[in-house]
C-alpha cells in the first residue's frame, strides 16, 4: 500500500512540477489584466523577471492573503535586505516601516512615482504631517515649498526622531548652504551650536527662517547683557529670570553639571525659539536627545499613554519634589484628566498604604504612563498577577 501511495505522490509531483514552472505572466493576466498592474511608469522589478508574479506570490494556496508567499515585509525584505538590517539595528523609524506597512506609502505592481510611491512625495508626506500644511507662515525653507522633503529626511530610518539623512544638523545643513564670507560675518559663534537652534527647518514669519520668539535681549540687540558677563553659569539666567530659581533647589532638578556649567541651555536657546519659553526643540525631541531609555520603552511597548510624547504635560521641566520630576504626586497628576479615577476604583491616597513599601498608592502603583505590554498601561496582567503582588492571600 505504501509503494502504490508513493507512487502516486512521485507522479502527481513529477507531472505537475512542469506546469507550475512553465506558469508566466501570461497565464496570470488571462484573469488579473496586465493594464491594472503594467499600464504605469515604474514597475516593480520582479513582475518583470522570468518568474513574473510567482517571485511574490504562490500560484494556488498560502497562508497569507492574496496568495503572498510572506507577510507583507518579510516578503519585501527577502530583496530589500539592506532595509532588513536597518531595521533590525536602529532605534528611530519611521512610523509605517515601524509598523511594517510597507504598502503605506509604496504600491507593489506599478506606479508613475519613482520608488513605486503611492503618490507624488509632497502630497504622500503630508497626507500624515497634516500640521505641516495648516498655518503656513510668511517665509519657507526652499525644500519643504518644493515638497523635497527626502532633501532632508530619510524615509525609513534615522539618527533620531527626526529621521534626518545625517548625524550632524550642520553637516546636511552646509550641504546645500555655502559657508562664505557673507555667511561667516553673520554667524561668529556657529562652531558652538547647530543651525536649528535659530533657524526653524520648515517655516517662519521671520526672514532667513529665524524662530519665531526672540529672547528680549537678543531682540533689542542688547547682547552684552549677557556676553559682557563674566560668569556663564546658571546663575547668569537667574539674575533675570529669579521665578524659578527655587525649582533648582527640589529634591529632583535638571541642575546638570551643577552650577558651574550652564544648566538653562542644555534645554533652553539664549537667542530665538519657536515657543515663549526659547526651547531649542520639540519637548518630544529635546527630552528624547537625554532620555533615549524612556523611548524605547514606548517603541517595544504595546500599550503607551496617549500624551506620550509631550513630557511636560506631567513632567516639570526644572524641578520637583516628587519622583520623575511629575507635577504632582501620580493623582494629582493624573486626576488632572482621569477625574473620576479614585472615585469608584481601587482605593488610592496617603491612608491607602502599599503592603510591599509602606508608601501611599497611587496611580502610578499599578500603571506605567511610558508604556507596558498589558492594557491601560498596567505594569503587569490585570487578570490577576498584578492584584496577587498585594494581595497574597487571595
């Protein structure tokens, strides 16, 4: 019984294996029209080969759905493996190439957009960086009017959130700015910064795209109210700026280096910013360039609070008594939008103590705002294992 059944097996294969191998475009197109997939500019290089569709899709049956032989970006990355290492290696992604949706921004037969783009890189840019669009301001950085964004960007990977095509903003800066005698006279301190620290890379309502919010000094020209000076250290910000000087003194504060270096402008530009307090960027990007920990843990995290990435929301930007730098105590922090919480959940405040340390609970007892794995952002499964790290008895 076992000869005749392997004989059967060895035959079916042996007459069958040609068919599938003699299999080309042409069969396919005999039902999916060759003008759907063909008709456009670029084409994608494997529906060109001898294998034709077979390069990426199985002929009768998969596991996947319309018939590829991986999931979308295995699949891609079985040719782009270039792109599969960059992947496996840095830390900043783009968010579609994060989430390997490759057919996000790409089209998988034809397109009249080289790289086989779902559109032109303009209007696929900002199909998602809609905020880039609105407001448009007086004056704009000749690459973004153009929609040149991958003048600048790298759309896949990066050395930071930003996603930019060099290590140094300067570097990709002066590879289309000249540094010549004119530039030099205007710029006599750039060896001790970077070009975004004054200047905003997409638009501003100030020429040469200078940010928005000049610090008064700066503004009035007055320079030697602070360069004349001979003590560069923190103190100097604080003869003015006496409000938060108490803010260094908290049991947590960003006093870096302590006052003998300048603490204001790890965070702060002394000229120009796109916000009233001068920050250099982003609350997002600017923490990140410290607390790279903080965001890789929302990157591998299933599960991460929606204000995630404006730190300064919960977080005091000087200092606090209360750990993490928060605002508050967890409730007071998170009470500011969860208002019913407390109210007819598990039990919380300074007369709720925790029985592994003797200290209050709070919502940051169970939950873990910069991102967990379990839903609602609770450091472990609420089925029961978390309960069970109090409550041992049941």
């Amino acid at each position: 019984m076992r000869v005749f059944l392997l004989i059967f097996l060895f035959s079916l294969f042996y007459y069958t294996s040609p068919v599938i191998s003699k299999v080309d475009n042409k069969t396919c197109f005999q039902c999916h029209k060759s003008k759907i997939y063909l008709d456009k500019k670029y084409i994608h290089k494997p529906i060109l080969t001898k294998k034709g569709c077979l390069e990426c899709h199985f002929p009768h049956a998969s596991k996947n759905e319309k018939l590829l032989k991986e999931s979308n970006i295995k699949l891609c990355f079985s040719c782009h493996k270039k792109l599969e290492n960059d992947f496996k290696k840095r830390l900043f992604l783009h968010e579609p190439y994060k989430e390997k949706a490759c057919l996000r921004c790409h089209v998988s037969h034809s397109s009249n957009y080289k790289y086989l783009l779902k559109d032109d890189v303009y209007d696929l840019c900002f199909s998602c960086h809609k905020n880039l669009l609105v407001n448009r301001k007086k004056f704009l950085h000749k690459p973004y009017k153009e929609g040149k964004c991958l003048s600048c960007h790298n759309p896949h990977i990066g050395y930071d959130v930003r996603l930019l095509n060099e290590v140094s903003i300067n570097s990709l800066c002066f590879s289309c700015h000249k540094e010549d005698k004119k530039f030099l006279n205007a710029h006599l301190g750039r060896d001790a910064t970077n070009c975004l620290e004054c200047h905003d890379p997409h638009m501003s309502n100030n020429k040469f795209i200078l940010k928005d919010f000049e610090h008064k000094p700066f503004a009035e020209q007055k320079c030697n109210l602070c360069h004349s000076q001979k003590d560069k250290s923190t103190a100097l910000c604080l003869k003015c700026h006496q409000d938060i000087t108490d803010t260094f003194y908290y049991f947590h504060n960003h006093s870096l280096g302590g006052y003998q270096e300048n603490s204001c402008l790890v965070c702060h530009s002394p000229h120009v910013g796109n916000t009233k307090i001068l920050l250099k960027s982003s609350p997002k990007i600017l923490c990140i360039s410290c607390h790279s920990l903080a965001y890789k843990q929302k990157e591998n995290s299933l599960y991460v609070h929606p204000k995630r990435d404006n730190c300064i929301e919960c977080h005091s930007g000087h200092g606090s008594n209360n750990p993490s730098m928060l605002k508050g105590d967890g409730n007071q922090v998170c009470s500011r939008c969860h208002k019913t919480q407390g109210k007819f959940s598990h039990p919380i405040g300074n007369k709720v103590l925790d029985p592994r340390n003797g200290k209050p609970i709070t919502c940051i007892t169970c939950h873990e705002p910069m991102g967990t794995n379990f839903k609602y952002e609770l450091k472990l499964s609420g089925e029961a294992t978390l309960c069970v790290e109090c409550h041992k008895n049941y």
